[in-house]
C-alpha cells in the first residue's frame, strides 16, 4: 500500500517539525556546501514543500530545488519562501533516480528515511557517492518516545508501534526506527563524514490538537498490528485523549548531514 499523508497533517505536524530541527546541523551545512551558484537541490518525498519552506531561506544563497513525490496533489499545493524557485517531479521513489535527472549538489528529505527499505536507502547513498552529493536527511524516527503523565498500556502500545514502524510499508519492510544509525552506517562505509543530532518533537498542552492526531494515528496503526488488543488499544486512546490539556509527548528523532 501507497503511503499517503493528507496534507491536514502535514500542515498541522509543520512547525513541530522545523522547531525540532537543530540550528547546529544547519550551521555544519553550510560549511560542506560546494559554492557553486545557484545550489541544484533535490528534496525527496517533498509533499507539500515543509522542507523547502524550513531550509530555503536558511541556505542563504542563490538555489534551486526539484521537488519529488508520488502526490501529485500535495506537490500541486507547494508553497515557496521569499523567491526561492523549484519546480516539481511527481514520480514513486522506488524509481529514483531517473535516468534523466541531472544530480544535485544537495539531496535533502524529511520524515521519509524510516519509510524506506535498506535495498533503496543503499541505492541513494550510492547515488550520492557517485556524484559527491551532500545530503541532509531529517526527521527520521529512532524508537524513543516519552508520554507524561503515564498510562495504563502506554508501554503495550508503543512496543506494537515500534513493530509496525519497522513492518511493511510501500517498498518493502521498513527500516523504521533502525533508518538513522543505518544511513550513518551506510554513507560511513563508503568514506563519507557523517553527523547525527536528536530533532526530537516537544510536544506540549498547547500543541493539543497536534497530540491528538498523533494519538489518532499511533491507536490505527497499532490495532493493524495486533488487532486482538483492540478493546485494550481502544481505552489507552481514550485515557490519552482525556490527558490532553497536561500531556507532554517527545518523540525521538534523529537527523542525519553525510558529505564527501
């Protein structure tokens, strides 16, 4: 089955995502940019633009992006910062890279590496040695997750998420919560510097809504993978639900800069 993100969540989940995201990985970045102008980026699982929309203005310097995603309709809705010019490609990642695409000096993607399986994510590092490409891979989950206050099957709960997160997905079985120290392994084996640093979401009361979505889909996928708990599934969702004007959910991210 396709993954498809509606762009209700992707909107929603945006600024949690560039508030986690850290200033010192961005620093190093531009440190391992070549200086060539204008920077061809290329940014995979694009969706509606979140990357384009955190990272354009932060590169600081004349660019250009190719955004790629499967959704025609979310890459229909992109919206770009300041000046920043992109155009777009509406393709299933199973068949990057195109014969035909020139290779950028950036590669960058969010929330999209624990989606994937280890035959493509070593079909992109590959890629990226061929054509000395930095990369820049962000928001990758890594397993931790912190709820406060607790609740009864809190822990039933995230261990049947961690198992679906590394379960099947679109292209095959998932790298999951193994996607950053795999990729750090990957791009290291292959001779290039790599950086990890946490991205960690710290969500808060005031981030009810963005909870509760989160609780949503975690309740769905967790009763596809053990649809016997159901009942069990039911009341943790309605507990945390009830919890939400003083809950606190940090979820483990890790992001990932590799450069030649």
């Amino acid at each position: 089955m396709i993954e498809v993100f509606a762009a209700d969540w992707l909107s929603l989940r945006e600024p949690a995502d560039h508030a986690a995201r850290p200033r010192a990985l961005l620093d190093a970045l531009h440190t391992v940019l070549p200086g060539t102008e204008p920077l061809e980026v290329i940014d995979l699982g694009a969706g509606s633009g979140s990357n384009l929309r955190y990272l354009g203005p932060r590169l600081d310097r004349r660019q250009h992006w190719r955004l790629i995603d499967h959704d025609a309709a979310l890459l229909e809705a992109v919206t770009t910062p300041g000046d920043v010019p992109f155009d777009t490609l509406c393709m299933a990642l199973q068949a990057f890279p195109p014969p035909t695409l020139p290779p950028p000096q950036l590669i960058t993607a969010s929330a999209l590496l624990d989606l994937v399986t280890e035959a493509w994510l070593a079909r992109l590092v590959d890629y990226c040695i061929a054509h000395d490409c930095v990369a820049l891979l962000a928001l990758s989950v890594d397993g931790r997750i912190q709820l406060d206050p607790p609740a009864s099957n809190d822990d039933r709960v995230l261990a049947a998420l961690q198992a679906h997160q590394n379960g099947p997905k679109d292209m095959g079985t998932a790298l999951g919560t193994t996607a950053p120290a795999r990729a750090a392994a990957l791009f290291r084996e292959r001779g290039y510097q790599v950086r990890l640093m946490a991205s960690d979401w710290q969500l808060t009361p005031d981030e009810a809504e963005l909870q509760r979505q989160l609780l949503v889909g975690w309740h769905a996928a967790v009763i596809r993978q053990n649809p016997g708990d159901r009942q069990r599934f039911d009341e943790w969702l309605h507990t945390r639900v009830e919890l939400l004007d003083r809950s606190h959910i940090r979820v483990g991210h890790q992001d990932l800069l590799a450069w030649p």
